[in-house]
C-alpha cells in the first residue's frame, strides 16, 4: 500500500512537538472534530478524542505500548489503527494522518481523508 505524498494545502498546523510530553495526550479541535495527540517512546500518533463507548475525552488516558486506556471505565484503544483493544467499548476511533515539518506537527484535514478512495471498492468517499 502507498503513502500518500506529503500535501500542506491537506494538512493542518495543530501543535508544536515539544507541546506534546512524552507518555501524555493533548486535546485540539480540527475542522470541528475533537483529535488527541499522544506521544509514545518517542513516537506520534494522532486519533480521535472521543471514546466510543460513552464520548469520554482520551486525551488524559495513559499511554503505553502505542495505546491509550480511557480514563472513565479502562478501554484500550489502538493508537495506530484506533482499534477498540478492551471491554467496555467495542467500536474503533478514528486514527488520523499525521506529519511532522521543521517541528511541527500536521494533521491531515477531513477533506484529505475523503479524497482517499476506500481500499475495497476504490471509490471516493463522494461516490459511496
Ligand atoms: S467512556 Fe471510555 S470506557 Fe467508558
């Protein structure tokens, strides 16, 4: 599967990477959309806030082994593929695209994301 290329005009500054303490989260609105930015090892990921089970904010969830645990009831998310990992939310997060330029972290735009077309069907997000 390919990556994308890297397009700023798709792309929204959200924070800078020192604004993001390793094993922590931080919350930020994108296009009307709650995300939370987490750091692990390092490494950064970008999901949606909200957890599926009752819309609890992730972004105060601890964060280990590129995972985030929801600090209402305990369920762990995925922070790479945003896959619901434990009882009691059954439903995934959304996980989003994410770059980091001359220190500053990007986040890919709904938009961006719509013109991805589905890797089963290959439509666009229009189409469907
Ligand atoms: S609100 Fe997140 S596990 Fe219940």
């Amino acid at each position: 599967m390919s990556v994308p290329a890297f397009d700023l005009d798709q792309h929204i500054d959200v924070a800078a990477v020192e604004d993001i303490p390793e094993g922590e989260g931080r919350r930020y609105e994108i296009d009307g959309q709650a995300i939370a930015i987490f750091r692990d090892k390092g490494v950064l990921y970008a999901v949606s806030d909200t957890c599926t089970h009752e819309e609890y904010s992730l972004s105060d969830g601890d964060v280990w082994e590129h995972t985030v645990e929801c600090p209402k009831h305990g369920a762990r998310f995925d922070l790479v593929t945003g896959e619901a990992l434990s009882l009691p939310a059954t439903v995934s997060i959304e996980p989003y695209r994410l770059e980091v330029r001359d220190g500053r972290i990007y986040v890919a735009t709904l938009a961006d994301r719509y013109r991805e077309p589905c890797p089963e069907c290959h439509t666009s997000a229009a189409e469907r």
